[in-house]
C-alpha cells in the first residue's frame, strides 16, 4: 500500500469517526430535550442549537427530529433490555427467582425519566401505535420467549405454545408500564403493578 492508498483510508476513517460522533451527540441532546420538554415541546431549532450543528447535519443524519426520536427512542429501549438480561443472568442458578428479578428490573428500567416521558408517554403517538409496537417487540418479545421456554424445559412452568403466552405477558407488561408512567402517585403504582405481575406469573407455574 502507497502512502497516497494509506492516507486515504486514514481520512475515510476519520469522516467516519466524525459521523458516528455527531451522530451520538444528536442522540444524547435529543434524549435529554425530548425527556425534559417531550417531543413536542422540542424544537428543531432547539436540537441543533443544543448539539452545536448544522439543520443540515441533522437532516444528513437523521431526517428531521421524527427519526432522531425513534433511534433515541431505540437506545432507551435496549437499555432497559440490557438492564433485564443483566439482572436474570445474576440469578441463573434459580430459574423462578430469576423471571422474579428480569419482572423487577424491566418495571424498574421504566422508571427512568427517559424511558417514562420517551418510550410510554410520546412513542405511541408520535411514531403511531403500530410502529411503537413493532420496535417494542423487537427488543422484548424474543427475550420473554425465550425465558418462557426455559421456564417450561425447568418443569417450572406448564407445557403451552411459547409465543402467544409471552405475547400476552408482554403486553400485560406493557399495560403495567403504562400505567406507572400516567399515575398520579409513580411510586404507589410501581409497588402495586409490580406485585400484580408476580402474581400473574404465579399462575403460569406448573
């Protein structure tokens, strides 16, 4: 490789970098504007004056303010999906314990300002119902499925069709999550949605 060849390659890295640090930085401004003031209240002027780029920049990158909440909207979502898997794996020497803990964790990850405000109050509406879901189960349905399979091959819960009963947990979930975000009382509410999903997958058990 000549040094012209090398050189090259150096710059295309470089652009790249640039690329993915703009990128990042539009994500973090975008997150904290859209948690602290809602998708609607947050200007496109403001995102770019907050990140220090272009109109141009965010459009190159993301088309406008609509799919630059969507990937901030995905990064909130596999956050709360690491932190679940980070939590059952902790307690995968007991497998009842563990769905106990991934229940715990994923209504705690919805706790978050962000995932509240982001992911259960603006989504829905501002990437429609259908678009929200089809992302939402993305991230979570394979994840219950699989838990469920490993529930029933423990003998911890009941043989049935994985897909429809997590399909079901999921949006029992969901509801949960819903609901804690638009309570009055967000503390009051986790506590007691979060018993009720115990309770309802004490029902699966074998």
């Amino acid at each position: 490789m000549d040094s012209s060849e090398g050189q090259a390659g150096q710059q295309r890295r470089t652009q790249a970098e640039r690329s993915e640090a703009t990128r990042l930085l539009l994500v973090n401004t975008g997150r904290r504007l859209f948690t602290e003031q809602g998708f609607a209240g947050t200007s496109t002027e403001a995102l770019v004056r907050e990140a220090g780029v272009t109109r141009g920049a965010l459009y190159h990158h993301y088309n406008g303010k609509r799919e630059l909440f969507q990937a901030v909207f995905e990064q909130v979502e596999r956050e709360i999906v690491e932190q679940v898997v980070a939590a059952v794996a902790g307690a995968a020497d007991d497998f009842e314990r563990a769905w106990r803990i991934g229940i715990e964790a994923f209504l705690d990850g919805c706790m978050d300002p962000a995932a509240q405000r982001i992911v259960l109050l603006d989504a829905p509406s501002v990437l429609g119902w259908d678009k929200w879901r089809e992302i939402d189960s993305a991230y979570f349905l394979g994840l219950i499925v699989a838990l469920f399979e490993q529930g029933m091959a423990a003998g911890v819960f009941a043989r049935r069709p994985a897909q429809p009963i997590a399909q079901m947990a999921m949006g029992a979930l969901t509801e949960a999550a819903l609901s804690i975000a638009r309570a009055p009382d967000v503390a009051a509410a986790r506590a007691e949605f979060g018993a009720a999903a115990m309770h309802l997958i004490e029902g699966l058990k074998s």
